[in-house]
C-alpha cells in the first residue's frame, strides 16, 4: 500500500501574521444581537462562541419552544439564526414562521446540514430566504451573518427615505 499526502506550501507572508490578526482583517464584525438556535451541543457552542469573538452579543436555544421564549422576552434580538432540523416538533422554518409572526422585522439566517426541504425547493430557495450550509467556516459565518445584517439595514434605509421623500 502506497500512501501520498499532498499538503500547501506555505507562504511566507501568512506565516508571520499570528491566526487571530488574520481572523480579525479577513471577516466583518459587528455589536447586534443574534438569537442561534441549534440542538447540537457543540454546534451551538461553535456558532455562539464564533459570534462573540465577531463582537455579536449571542443568546442561544437547543429547540423551538425556548426560542420562542427567548424571542419574546428579549427585543433587542435583530437575527434569528436557526438550524432547519429541530427537536420537539418543531423545525426551524415553523420557529422562523412563529418568531415572524412576534416579530415581523426580525431577519431569519438558517443552517443545514440535511435536508432542505423546509426552505428550498427543486434547488431554488424561497423568495426572501437566506441560507448557509454546514459546516461553515469562521469566515462564511461571519461574511454571511454580516450580509444579512446589512441588508435590513439598507431595506430600513430605503423605506424611511421613501416615507420623507
């Protein structure tokens, strides 16, 4: 048996830059407050944990029922970010249905790592859907959390200018 490892070079310029400066130049951050909403320990842990280090002030749920909870006692939340497979008879696009109908403004991000059923049909997402994929990096997490964020934003923006104009 023959076995080949082929690993990247590395470069120079990459290897004298500690790993948490090129964390902090390569990915947006941000202060808004995310509620993540995953069944899986260390999932959750993962995302939580990531989103803290991004500046991000992070509440969490294990299932649907206590997101609501969590929703309802605590405005400040702008992002849903939610797992399409829960526990307990509820999955993340009923939360995200639910947690809408409290909250209308609340922006929702889900992740999957299974099926996409629930969001997405013959390879074409809902209109107005955002999604990321498990795994996900730092990176896409923050990139992606960062567009979500931002989009309400401008959408805010745009409608307040409408209203004035």
């Amino acid at each position: 048996t023959t076995v080949k490892i082929y690993l990247p070079r590395l470069h120079a310029a990459a290897a004298e830059q500690p790993e948490e400066d090129i964390r902090q130049d390569v990915v947006p951050t941000g202060c808004e407050t995310i509620l993540v909403v995953e069944d899986n320990t260390e999932l959750r842990a993962y995302s939580t944990e990531s989103l803290r280090e991004l500046g991000y002030r992070v509440f969490e749920a294990a299932n649907g029922a206590t997101a609501l909870k969590v929703l309802a006692s605590r405005p400040e939340i702008e992002l849903l970010f939610t797992d399409v497979v829960l526990p307990d008879g509820m999955n993340g696009r009923q939360l995200a249905d639910q947690a809408r109908c409290l909250r209308p403004e609340l922006k929702v991000l889900f992740t999957t790592g299974y099926t996409r059923n629930a969001i997405v049909h013959h390879g074409r997402l809902d209109p107005g859907v955002q999604l990321i994929g498990k795994p996900f990096t730092y990176a896409e997490l923050a990139s992606k959390i960062r567009a979500v964020l931002d989009d309400v934003k401008q959408a805010n923006e745009q409608q307040l200018s409408a209203h004035r104009g």
